[in-house]
C-alpha cells in the first residue's frame, strides 16, 4: 500500500455515505435523466423588443453557438454555461467592473479578462470555482503545472494500490480507478499554489474516462480503456491546459468568491451584472459533478441544499411550491445584485424556460419583475426559440437588459 496523505486517510469515511447523501436528496449513482447541454443549440426565430441598438447587440449574443477555441474555455468542460461569444458582444456596450454572479466555469469572467475588464464571479459550487479559479490563474504558473503534472502521471503508471471512493468503484475500470487515485494522490505531494490546477485537470478527465455517457447524462456505456492510459491523458490535458493559459494576459485580475448570489456580493460596485441563473426545474447540478466530488473529497451537502431551481426540488415540493420558491429566490438574489450596480448600469439576464413535470414555465416574467421591484427599468430584450432535443419540444430562452436610473 502506497504512502497516504491526511485528506486520504479521511476520504474513505467522508465519502462512505456519498450514494445515501444523493439519494437522500432524490439522486440515485446511475441517475439517467438527461441534463442541459454544455452550450446551446442554435436559435430560431429571434425576437427584438425595446431599445433597438441593445436589441439587436442582446439578439446577436443569444443567438451564438459557434464553438469557441480561444483563451482557456476549451479547458473542462462545463454544463449550461453562457455562451462566450454572447459575453464578448456585450462587453464593448457596458462600461465599469463586471460581475457574474452564477459564475460557473467563469465564461464571463475570462471574456472580461480578454477585453481589459476588472471582473468579479461567485458561484455556491465547489466544482465551479475550481473550474473558474483555473481557467483564471496566472499565466506564471502554466510551467510549473505542466511540469509536476509529467511527474504525477510517470508516477501514476506504477502499480501501487490506494483507495479508491466507494461511490466511483462501479463507474470506472479497476486500473483506470487506481491511476485516478494515484493521479489524486499525486497532487497533495505538489506547491500549494498549482495544486488547485492540477485537481481541476484530474477534474477535467474524471468523466471522460468513467463509463458516463457524457457530462451531461449519467448513463452508463461501459468501455476498455488500456493500462497508462490515463496517466496519459491527465499529462495530456495538463500539457494543453499550460498553452492556454500562458495565451491568457495577466493582468486585470479577477475575483473569485465562493458563495450563495442569494446573499454574496462583490466588495465595490461594478457597472455591469452580467448571468445566466439556473432555469426552474430543468436540471440538477449535482449529478453533472458526483464523480468530481467523490475523486475531490468535497462534501457536496451544502450545495445540495442551497441550489436555486433544482429539478429536485420541484420532484418533493410540487410543482406550485417549487415554484413559488424560484420566484422568491430570484427576488432575492436580483435584488441584491442590483445593490452592487453603479448608477446607470446595467444588468443583463439569460434566462429561459422552466421544466416542470413535462410542462413549460414561463421564466420571463417573474424576472422582468423581480429587476422592476428592484428598483431596475427594463431597457431591451431579445427571445430566441431552441429546440430542446431530449424532450422533443420547443423551449423559449430571452436575454434582458435592465438599468438602474443615474
């Protein structure tokens, strides 16, 4: 048995419970619903209302879905994100600090790096702001993690037991299992400092070779992959990872925070909100990122409870309850963005339709409102139709743009 760290010795107690922690909360391990796509499939019908010249700026961004290789977005994958070019087309209209508040992988924040933007992100998730804290980092760093990632997968290839999580035992081949576990293990032996880059390209690879059908459906399609082969591909995506980053300027920063919009804002006003929140019961986060809360030893609870429009919780509420609750808390946490909103700025929403119990829900509305009682005016909007593959139906998603009067 191969040396193991403090987190190790822990990991296994910690992560014991993860499959009852899931089903506690209505998730099963082998859960095959599908979820949202990691971008969007393109738009039809692209509708303008309000100001013209942000109406037409705001339908040209809803209606992006070119893939996109610049920066470090092609780093990790990450469900539902805005698009970056919708970010891009944006930015140039807005002036002042940004902020996301529903972060994610940091889609906005790296496009506000790109055009010279002070820029602010929060996300409740762990997975998010390993993700965003990566793809963010000082370019300084690409050598060093480039570096100790060949010695980890070297290390990786020998054939040395550890423990592996009890919840990913049935999702992976038994090598494959214990490369991830050694790849894991290496890292706790790296600086502090590239450690977090590291865990994000073990993140990164932890689907991809499970036998998950995708990041976003959880469905089991069982493969072979050869012995080393994963070491391989964690110094393979290690090796992609520095190029990218070394590409990013370093200078404006970003700030990072880890927290709840609900509650959370950044430390100065900004002049620009810019987010995509989660759509009413159209998908849980949690099963998007089980394997990487396992393999990461992050205890997934807190967000469990704390997500807003959780598929899950219109399944134990119902459907008028659940929904009572999104409209309440997206009073809330667009009420205290708005706080943060330099006179004259501006908050722009993606949003679209809710899914519950197989019947669309308008989320247009009770947000439109929910910026109007925050004292916001609504300036411009644009609503795109999407077709929605997996439930062989039409969903409507809007992009809105308020200000909050000099």
């Amino acid at each position: 048995m191969g040396k193991r760290s403090k987190r190790q010795n822990k990991d296994p107690l910690e992560l014991k419970n993860m499959a009852k922690t899931l089903e506690s909360f209505g998730l099963k391990e082998h859960q095959s619903d599908e979820m949202k796509s990691s971008g969007p499939v393109e738009a039809s019908s692209v509708r303008q209302h309000g100001d013209p010249t942000m109406a037409a700026v705001l339908a040209e961004a809803l209606a992006a879905s070119q893939k996109v290789e610049r920066a470090t977005h092609p780093f990790h994958t990450y469900p539902a994100r805005m698009h970056p070019d919708s970010a891009r087309l944006i930015l140039p209209h807005t002036t002042g600090a940004v902020h996301d508040p529903f972060c994610g992988g940091g889609t906005v924040l790296i496009e506000a790096k790109l055009a010279g933007r002070k820029a602010f992100g929060s996300d409740i998730s762990p997975i998010a702001h390993l993700v965003a804290q990566a793809r963010l980092a000082d370019p300084k760093l690409a050598g060093p993690m480039r570096k100790a990632s060949r010695k980890i997968a070297d290390k990786a290839k020998l054939r040395i037991d550890v423990e592996v999580p009890d919840v990913c035992t049935s999702w992976y081949q038994h090598h494959v299992a214990q490369e991830l576990g050694r790849i894991r293990d290496g890292i706790l032996e790296q600086e502090p400092d590239i450690q977090p880059l590291l865990n994000a390209v073990l993140s990164s690879i932890v689907v991809k070779t499970s036998y998950r059908k995708s990041d976003t459906s959880n469905k089991m399609e069982k493969h072979q992959r050869r012995p080393q082969s994963t070491a391989i591909l964690f110094h393979k995506k290690a090796r992609e990872f520095a190029r990218m980053l070394e590409e990013m300027p370093a200078e404006p920063s970003s700030t990072l925070i880890h927290g709840d919009a609900r509650y959370v804002v950044p430390p100065q006003k900004v002049g620009l909100v810019l987010t995509s929140p989660p759509y009413p019961g159209v998908y849980d986060y949690l099963p998007m990122h089980q394997l990487r809360y396992a393999w990461l030893g992050i205890e997934p609870e807190d967000s469990l409870v704390r997500e807003i429009g959780a598929r899950r919780n219109f399944r134990s509420k119902g459907r008028t309850d659940a929904l009572k609750q999104w409209m309440e808390d997206t009073d809330q946490w667009i009420k205290m963005q708005a706080s943060i909103l330099e006179p004259g700025g501006a908050m722009i929403i993606v949003v679209g339709d809710g899914l519950v119990a197989g019947k669309l829900v308008d989320a247009l509305y009770p947000t439109t409102e929910a910026m109007k009682a925050a004292g916001l005016e609504i300036f411009a909007r644009a609503s795109a139709d999407r077709p929605d593959h997996a439930r062989n139906a039409i969903r409507i998603e809007h992009m809105v743009m308020a200000v909050k009067p000099a």
